[in-house]
C-alpha cells in the first residue's frame, strides 16, 4: 500500500509566479564537468558565480538517468510550464545515439516559486549526464549519480519503460553509498537518522524522490485491481519471496531505497509523439503539436514536482546559493581526491567557512556601533551609557551573526561563543581606557582647581560664599567632563578634604578673628557712650543751671541800669570770671565746680549788681557769654549724637558678623556630612574591590576547568579519528564483498543457462543436478553466515549478460529444483545459522548475520540508527533471535 506521504492533488502545491516569463532567457551552464585532459573534475566557474548571487532559500530539480532517454527534453517541458513559454531555448536535445549532456549542468535563471508551506523558493533546474553512457566506465556514472542526489532537494529518475530489476539495483547502489554516508557520519557530527526533520521543519539529506516512467504503455494492476503509480511503486518495493542466493541481497536493496527516500512517488509519462521523425526532432516542436496524452501527463508530472517543493537544508540549516557553491566545490574536490562524497564533512567545511564570514560581518557591525569618546574630548562617557552602548551594538552583531551563520549547533554555538568573547573583550578594553582617560581628566582638572581655590581663599576679602559659588560651578564641571568610576568620587573627596576644608578653616579662622575685633570695638564704643552719656547728664545738668542763670541774668539786665556805672570798676573782676569760665569749658569733669563757683559768682554778682545796677555796660558781655555757653550745650548733644549712632552701627555690625560666623558653621557641618558620605563610598569601593579579587581568583579556577575541558576535546577528537579509519575499513570490505557477491551472481546466471540448454529426457534431472550443484556452495556460503555489507555496486556488462539472459531464455519456477543443503546449518528452517557464538563476534558479524537471516525488524533498525547502540546491546539482540528461533 502506498505510505500516507503519497497525495493527489494536494491544493497546497507550490506554484510559479507570472514573473517567471524572465528566466526563460537564462542559458544552460556547466556547474559540475569533466577534464579528460587531468582525468578530474572541475566546476564551472561562470555557474558558480551565477549560484553566488541567488539568495536562499533554493530548491533545486534534478533529472538524472540512463543515457539518451529524453533527460533535457523533459527539463525543457518543465521550464516550459514555469516560464508560460511555449519553446524556451532550453537544454541541449540530441536526436542521435551520443550523449549530448556531460557532467551536470544548470540553468541560469532561479525560476520563483511559492512552496507548500507559503515560502518563496528560488528553484534551480539540473541537468546531469545520462549514466551507462558507451564512453564512461562505471565509476564515472557512480560519481554523477551520487552527486546529484547530494544536491538536490527533489531528484526525478528519468527511466524508459516499467520498474525492473537492473534499475533497483542501479538505484540501491547509489542508495547504499548516501547511506553509509550518513550512517558513519552521524556519530562525528551528531546528525539526525535519515528522514527525520530538523529545526527549520525540514528533512535533512534525502531528497523527495520522483520515479518517472517514460514511454509508459502498460496497465497498473495488481490482483486483477487497478492500483495507482504510488501502489506500484510500494510493491516492486516489496520484499522478494524465494530461495535463491540473492534473494536477501535484493530485499536488503529495497529496503535501502525505501530508507533514503522516504518521500517517494512515481509518475508515468507516454510518448510525446508517435511519428519518428518527431520523436528525433522533439526541441523543434510546439508544445500544443504533442500527443494530448502526453500533456495531460506532463500536467500531473508538474503538480507532483510542485507539492514536493521544499528548501534544500543541510544540518539543519537552510542553503543559499553562496553556501550550494561551496558544498559543490568541496564534494567535486573530494571525489577527484578518491574519496566519496560525505555530506556532512563537506557541509562542515562550507558551514564553517560561511560561519567565520558572519563573524567578521558581526565584529564589524559591533565596531560600527561600539565608538565611545574615551579621548576626554566633549561630556564625559558615564559607565552605564558605556554599558548600554556595549549591549546595543552586541545586540547588533549578534543580529548580524544569525542573519549569516548556518550548520550545526555545536559549530554556531563555539562561533557565538567565541564573538561574545571577543567583543567582551573589546568592551572590558574600552572601560579601562575609560577608567584611564577619566583619571587622568580628573586630576588634571582637579590640580587645576586646587590652585585656583587656594588663590581665592587666601586672597583679601575672601568668604565662604565665594568658595561655595566657586565649588558649586567646578563641581558641576567636573561631573560633565569626569566619567563615573571609583576614581572620580575619591579624589574628589580628597580635593575637598586636602583643598577646600582646610581653605575654608581658614576663613572661619579669619571670621572668628574679625568677630572678636567687632566685639572689642563695640565694647569700646559702648565705653565711649556710656562716657558720653555721663557727659551730657553734667551738660543737661549745667543747662538747667545756666537757665537759672539767665533768669538771674534777666534781673540783672533790670538792675544793668543801675549798675552800669559800677561796671567799669568791675571790669577787671568780671575778667577772672570769664576765665575762670573759660577753665569750665575746657575741664568738663570740673564743670559742677566750676558751676558752682559761677553760682556763687552769680549770686555775688547778684548782690553786688544790687549795688552796681547802674552799671549796664557789662550787660552785653554777659550775653556773649550766655550765647558760648548755650553753644557748648549744642556741641555736646552733637557729639552724644554721633556717639549714639556709632554705637548702633556697631552692633549692627555685630549682629551681621554673628550671622555669617553662624552660616559659616552651617557650612562646615555640611562639608563634614559630605566628607562622611565620601567616606562611606570610600569603603563601598573597598568592599567592590575585595569581590572582584574574589572573582578575579574565580576566574582562574575556570581557566583550570577550560584546560581540563581542553583536554577532554582533544580525547573526543582522537575517538573521531579512529572513527574515520574504522570507515575507511568498512570502505575496503565493501569492496571484498561486493567482489563476492559478482562472483555469486556469475555462478548463478551460469546455472540458470545450463538449466535452460535442451537436453534429453534421460539426462535433464543429472544437468539440473549438476547445475545446482554448483550453486549449491553459494547458498551454502550465504547461509553459513558470510559477512556480506548492505551496499554493493552491478558490473554493466555482467548486468546486460543477465539481463539478455533472463529476457531471451526464462527459467521456470519448477526447472531449477532446489539446492541440496551443504550442512546442518544450511538445512535449518529459514536458512538461519544457529550455529554461532555472538560473545565472540564484531557488531557487522552480528548485523550481517541478522540481515542474511531475514531477520531484520524495527528494533534492529532503531539499534543500527542509534550512536549509542553498543556491543552488548546488539550481543543481547542476536542472542534473543537465536531463542525465538
């Protein structure tokens, strides 16, 4: 029955886009050919750099087959229908019996398409050369058949007439060796099993696998039912009921096939035309002058090829055009080296080499990014903003980095690795620069403004205020121009201590000292007032006395008259009055005295102007000095006056000097709180310090486990290599083997002919004897458990020797009896060997004899799938099967 992968006319199929119309004007190009000057094959330099230009995903077409079966006919009809050109002028059609294809060839222009998934594919039709062509040997068809199934993601097998027993073999040769491939590559680069799906959600190796019948006339039926192309298909898959000698080998064939190519169908296609004239000049026809048959066919080969559209993807990474360039170079260069083709050694090496461009693409986008101003030059870098910079211009590179990248994890995961490394690296470089270049600012604009500072606090009228504007604008300056760091905070805290706390004591000190001098001043002037205010208390004193003198006076003035002719007598006496007065003015602390003594003077000059009233003359001279005396008074409250407001100006004074000496206290309790803070992140910066030695001490016991680590590569690194010779062992076995196995096979086509030569009816059953006698060692061999491989590869000529043999000369069903058994063993039911010691054999003795038993079930396929099966587990297979038996 046909696998659930097998669907008709699935609406989700990939279609071409109108915009194909421009790649019919591409040309056929040689991607892969042949120098017979060197006996080796090269690229196609013009192809190889088309293909570097198409970006991916790709999906590339592959129609591979015998020799002069209508290849690049076919590739030309395909084109035809993408491109909705009727006759494109495609690949080259020989009408003769040469060949007209070598080596593998492309088309030019990627023909767009939309997959079944909705993603744009960039399709690439190949061409390759036909396969048992007369001037090619067997290892040159080998070469190109296994090429183009490496590079393709849907590979059509070009076949004339039905599925026969010459193409299985020629398929499951190919088959075998893609296998091995992947079945001894999967321990080295821990690929997948085969069909399986990577992450992408696509199947790693196999490519879809289309078997188109050309010239298909017959009627698929199978017990009297008709069955669909995918029916027959699965049956002549089926596994081979007999018991010839070959018979595990041809099943072991069918079982390869079907383990490649798990996505597989077959399509039939008839002739395109019945005239032979037609047929030899088919490149010249118009699409719509073809059998009708032939394009309804076409149409159902077109929708097949459609739904099978997938991105072509290797270790689970999707192949642009740059990357199939490269995996075409290296197989080409591993097969003229004598080596098959290893798809995953291969893709390795372009994986790695692409890897390594995205790194340097990485880094360059970090450096594009990554450009702090750690010259000093404009604000400074703050290590946050340093950070921030680092982790944008990261996330940069690492875009850039994915974006280009493709293989395995492991090989992404060192190549991140590595990046993230160095452009840490790089970061941790820059912050040193910065912590230096920020240093270095710091204590050049530090020196600068310690001098400054110290011309101002020693300069005359220096204030705290002044020094605080002065803190204040550099402070501001130098958190713009001094990057954050542990640096720039401690010796801005010594700047302060060492600079502006001592500068500032100073001024508090000179403060302090002009306070005193204020106080001292104004406890002067308070002297001086209360001196004066006892001076105007004896001057209101002697006012008071000289009013009542001038009452006195103003009786005089009456009695002036009277004794204006006794002043002349008195005129002497009234002299050493007016000096005595004289000495009054001059001696204030004798004032009351003197006062006194002019009352008296008075009051005598009262009695004696009784007697001199007629004197009058004096009268004016007593009024000078009355008029001195009252001028006196005036003077003294004058200078009270000013007494009185030079003492409020110094307590003014006083009062404004008591408040600066408190704002400069204030000032210094804020400095110091400010000097304990500084010490606090003093000792934070200690304390981070303490940590990054504990780090820094981490990170040397990590350097051990990286040695150690080290060391464990390189042992993983020398299993690998004995894994590759154990590889190349297999290689040369499988060569003894197959070798064998045509050795058996001429043996047998050599009984069925002598089985088939008429004879008498006295001797048929001697002849038939004798012809199973001599294939009788064969099938004793195989059933004696000889040590056969699953791959084996057809020589041509014996090939075509069987094949006219079987088509000219049948042999019967009853006609070949069957062989005597050569031993117990071979005797036994189903031809198993019990006769074995499993402890005793390799893991392929214990495989082989599973398969040549016909034992081979899911568990055996899982075991040989596994990179972890080992001997014991395959001991403990083999011995549970000999008890089942």
């Amino acid at each position: 029955m046909a696998s659930s992968w097998f669907r008709r006319g699935s609406t989700s199929s990939a279609v071409a886009e109108p915009s194909n119309a421009q790649a019919a004007q591409g040309k056929p190009l040689v991607l892969i050919g042949f120098n017979e000057a060197t006996s080796s094959w090269e690229v196609g330099q013009e192809a190889m750099r088309v293909l570097q230009t198409i970006p991916g995903p790709l999906c590339t077409v592959s129609v591979c087959g015998r020799a002069r079966q209508g290849k690049s006919f076919l590739l030309n009809q395909i084109l035809s229908k993408f491109t909705s050109v009727d006759k494109p002028q495609g690949f080259v059609v020989s009408p003769t019996h040469q060949s007209c294809t070598r080596g593998i060839w492309i088309w030019s222009a990627p023909i767009t398409m939309i997959g079944p998934d909705g993603r744009k594919l960039n399709t690439i039709l190949m061409d390759c050369e036909g396969v048992d062509a007369v001037d090619q040997g067997q290892q040159h068809s080998a070469q190109i058949f296994s090429l183009a199934v490496l590079l393709s993601s849907i590979f059509i097998y070009n076949q004339i007439g039905a599925i026969d027993a010459i193409a299985i073999e020629r398929m499951a040769m190919v088959c075998s060796l893609a296998k091995r491939i992947r079945d001894k590559s999967q321990p080295v680069a821990g690929s997948r099993p085969l069909g399986t799906s990577s992450a992408t959600g696509q199947v790693d190796f196999s490519p879809a696998f289309i078997w188109l019948l050309r010239d298909f006339q017959l009627r698929l039926e199978s017990n009297g039912k008709q069955i669909t192309p995918a029916e027959y298909l699965e049956e002549a898959l089926l596994p081979v009921k007999g018991g010839e000698a070959d018979i595990a080998n041809r099943n072991q064939m069918r079982t390869t096939i079907k383990a490649v190519f798990p996505d597989r169908d077959v399509a039939t296609l008839v002739r395109p035309a019945l005239s032979e004239s037609h047929l030899q000049r088919l490149d010249t026809l118009p699409y719509s002058s073809l059998r009708p048959e032939f394009r309804r066919d076409m149409d159902i080969v077109m929708r097949l090829v459609a739904s099978k559209a997938r991105p072509l993807a290797v270790g689970g990474s999707l192949v642009s055009g740059k990357a199939l360039a490269a995996l075409t170079a290296a197989y080409v260069d591993a097969v003229n080296h004598g080596a098959v083709p290893q798809l995953v050694t291969a893709w390795q090496g372009v994986s790695r080499a692409e890897t390594q461009k995205a790194f340097d693409e990485a880094a360059a986008a970090y450096g594009q990014r990554f450009k702090p101003d750690l010259d000093g030059s404009g604000s400074a870098v703050e290590e946050q903003q340093l950070y921030e910079l680092h982790q944008t211009a990261l996330g940069a590179a690492l875009s850039a980095f994915k974006s280009g990248a493709m293989g395995e994890a492991e090989l992404l995961g060192e190549f991140e690795a590595k990046l993230r490394q160095q452009l840490e690296a790089t970061y941790q470089e820059a912050r040193r620069k910065l912590a230096v270049s920020g240093e270095r600012v710091a204590s050049e604009m530090l020196a600068a403004e310690s001098g400054k500072l110290r011309a101002l606090m020693a300069g005359p009228g220096a204030s705290v205020e002044a020094v605080e504007s002065e803190l204040r604008r550099f402070l501001d300056e130098y958190d713009l121009k001094v990057p954050s760091g542990p640096y720039k905070y401690k010796k801005a805290a010594e700047f302060l201590m060492n600079t502006t706390i001592i500068g500032i004591k100073g001024i508090v000190q000179n403060i302090l000292k002009a306070k005193e001098e204020a106080a001292g001043r104004a406890a002067a002037a308070e002297a001086k007032v209360a001196e004066l205010r006892t001076d105007l208390a004896r001057l209101s004193e002697a006012d008071s006395r000289a009013s009542d003198a001038a009452a006195q006076l103003s009786a005089a003035q009456q009695e002036a008259a009277r004794l204006r002719g006794q002043l002349e007598a008195k005129a002497r006496h009234m002299s050493t009055l007016e000096a005595e007065l004289s000495t009054a003015r001059q001696s204030e602390a004798s004032g009351s005295a003197a006062q006194q003594q002019l009352q008296q003077q008075l009051a005598a000059a009262k009695a004696e102007g009784e007697r001199l009233k007629g004197q009058l003359g004096e009268v004016p001279r007593l009024q000078q000095q009355l008029q001195g005396l009252q001028g006196q008074l005036q003077q003294a409250g004058q200078r009270e006056a000013a007494a009185l407001a030079e003492k409020a100006a110094a307590q003014q004074e006083a009062t404004r000097l008591a408040g600066q000496l408190s704002t400069e206290q204030g000032r210094i309790s804020q400095l110091q709180a400010e000097n304990t803070a500084g010490r606090s992140e003093l000792d934070s910066l200690r304390s981070t310090v303490a940590e990054l030695r504990q780090q820094l001490e981490g990170a040397q016991v990590s350097k051990v486990q990286e040695s150690h680590l080290q060391g464990q590569l390189e042992e993983e690194r020398r299993k690998v290599t004995a894994q590759m010779q154990e590889i190349a062992t297999l290689t040369n076995d499988l060569v003894k083997e197959r070798n064998e196995h045509d050795n058996t096979r001429t043996q047998l086509a050599q009984a069925k002919t002598a089985a088939a030569r008429p004879s008498s009816a006295g001797n048929a059953t001697p002849a038939a004897g004798s012809g199973g006698a001599r294939v009788t060692p064969a099938a004793a061999a195989g059933a004696g458990g000889r040590q056969r491989k699953r791959a084996r590869t057809a020589a041509e000529d014996e090939d075509d020797a069987m094949a006219d043999a079987e088509q000219h000369t049948p042999l019967p069903a009853e006609a070949e009896p069957p062989a005597e058994p050569a031993s117990a063993a071979a005797a036994s039911p189903g031809g198993i060997d019990k006769d074995i010691n499993p402890e005793k054999m390799t893991i392929p003795q214990l495989k082989a004899w599973v398969t040549d038993s016909s034992l081979e079930d899911e568990e055996f396929f899982k075991l040989s799938q596994s990179s972890k099966t080992k001997k014991p587990d395959w001991v403990k297979y083999v011995k549970k099967k000999l008890a089942a038996c």
